[in-house]
C-alpha cells in the first residue's frame, strides 16, 4: 500500500523510476558495498596480502554478512509491494520472490560469509560462490538488466542450440574415438578423453594439445571446425538479435510516452520530469531522447491557415 513502510522500503531497495535522492543513495551504498566485498575476496587470494591483512578481511567478511543479510530480509519483507506480485497474498508473494534467480544468488552468496566467519569449511573453497554477489549489480544497472531480460527471455531457445552442440560434440568424440584411437591410445582412448578434442575444436578455440594425425582423423577435424563456426555463434547471435530488439521496444515505448504527453499539444513541468524518468529507465541517451520528442512534435504539428504559424495539435 503506497504512503506505508513496507511500500518505501520496496522504493528504496527497488530500481523502479521515479527514482527518490534516497533509492539513490541506498542503490550507491548497496553497490559499495559488494565492489568493497568483491575486492576483498580477490585481495585476499593473494598469499602476502592474506597473511598482512588478516584481521581487516575478517571484519569485512563480518560487516558484509549482517549487510547483505539485512538487506535480503529487507527485500523479502517489501517484495509484496512489487507490481509482479499484485493481488497475491503475502505469504505467496514472497515464497515467489525467494524462489526468483537473484535473490536465490543472493543466498548463495550470503551462506559462504558464515561459514566462513564461523571457520565450517575453507574460505578459499567458497571464493567462486561469494564471487556470485557480482550478479546483485543486475538490479541497478539498466544494461545489465537489460541482458538479463534479454537471457531469460530467449532461454528457451539458447537451451536448443546448445543441447545441438553437446550432441555434435558427442557425436564428434564417439567418431574421432574409432578413427585415432588405435595411434593415439593416450588421447583418444575414450570417448570421454576425445570429447575434450571434440569441444575445443567445435568451438574453434584450437589449443593444439590434442590434434588427429590420420587422414580420416584431419578430414573429421576439418567438417567439425566448419560446422562450429555456425552453430556455436548460435547462442550469441540470438542474444544479440533480442536485445536489439529490446532496445527498440524501449524506443518506441518512450515514443508512446512522448506520444501521450503531446495530447494537450504542450509538455509542461512534470511531463518533463516524467519522460526524463522515462529516458533513464528506457537506457536513452539525451540525444536520442531529444530526436524522438523533436519527430513527435513534428509529427503531431501543422500550419495554420488564418496566421501560418505552425500549432501542435
């Protein structure tokens, strides 16, 4: 409900325009804290610095773990505030919300902190998961928000392409396998052992570690890299197809928004604050922005017959 605790606290901890000084500040802190967080996790892989700054990466670890916490108990509390979860009850909202990619990251790399803190297991065995905290920086980037839209709306179809590579690669080991097994027993003495092969070279990355010396072997080696230039540039062409895609419903959602606010043939104060709003949320550049509002106002103007000065309509 607008105007309670719950509803600002979902404004603050939300990335959802208008954006209020104080969601700026809270999105700044929040950032801070898991670049500081990161940092630390790298720095203190280094042997030296480990041993030097011992004390200072343990009260990060401590600072960061009643953190990040806080702040996930805090989204779970106000995520029924969210539009997504409109007319849910409660409770269900939030099971929704927890059972969502990033706050499920976020446990992931919540838990590590703990255990860490509290010595259950190696803090150098959970660097890949606390390193997850990265992901949170999804929320207040708009690109990044972007991509990860764009990820999950083609999901599906990425799934496709890359469940064609694996069987291409297995199909690639199983025949390399028959073919160079008997010269080359070390390397290709098992399927599993040629789907090494299979995958570096489908991928046209190429190593050079692993090569076929026969002539049915190289002839393989040679249709595999072909067929790899296309299929494995599957995934990223789709992805770059969708988002730019993306990009231009942005546009002409923005333009719908300049298109309404142009009704009354004028755009006063707020209409001006709102599709500035707009602008951000939509990752518009001001040029951009600018041409679209200029088209818009083109668009929607004439002449006038008594006094041909040119009006908005």
């Amino acid at each position: 409900m607008p105007g309670t605790l719950r509803h600002r606290t979902h404004l603050l901890l939300s990335n959802e325009p208008p954006r209020q000084t104080t969601a700026i500040v809270a999105t700044t802190v929040i950032t801070a804290m898991i670049v500081l967080n990161v940092a630390a996790v790298i720095l203190s892989s280094v042997p030296q610095l480990h041993t030097q700054f011992l004390v200072w990466f343990k009260m990060i670890e401590v600072v960061s773990a009643v953190f990040f916490t806080a702040e996930w108990v805090l989204r779970v509390w106000s995520s029924v505030e969210g539009s997504e979860y409109f007319g849910l009850p409660a409770h269900k909202a939030r099971v929704n919300f927890v059972l969502s990619p990033l706050p499920l990251i976020d446990i992931i790399a919540i838990v590590p902190l703990y255990l860490s803190i509290f010595d259950v297991v190696n803090a150098e065995s959970l660097i890949a998961l606390r390193l997850l905290r990265l992901l949170q920086l999804v929320r207040f980037f708009s690109p990044l928000v972007v991509l990860w839209r764009v990820i999950r709306s083609e999901a599906p179809a990425m799934m496709g392409a890359i469940f064609i590579v694996l069987v291409l690669i297995i199909i690639a080991a199983s025949t390399m396998y028959l073919v160079e097994r008997d010269v080359q027993p070390d390397v290709f003495g098992s399927i599993p052992a040629a789907m090494w092969w299979a995958a570096v070279t489908l991928t046209t990355v190429g190593y050079g570690d692993v090569t076929p010396i026969t002539v049915i072997g190289r002839m393989i080696g040679v249709i595999i890299m072909i067929l790899g230039i296309g299929l494995v540039a599957l995934p990223a062409g789709m992805l770059a197809s969708r988002f730019s895609e993306e990009l231009h419903h942005r546009r002409e959602e923005y333009r719908r928004r300049v298109d309404l606010a142009l009704q009354d043939g004028q755009l006063d104060d707020n209409e001006m604050t709102s599709l500035k709003a707009a602008q951000r949320e939509y990752m518009l550049t001001d040029q951009s922005a600018n041409q679209i509002v200029a088209e818009e106002s083109k668009r929607r103007s004439h002449v006038c017959q008594t006094c041909g000065k040119t009006v908005l309509t």
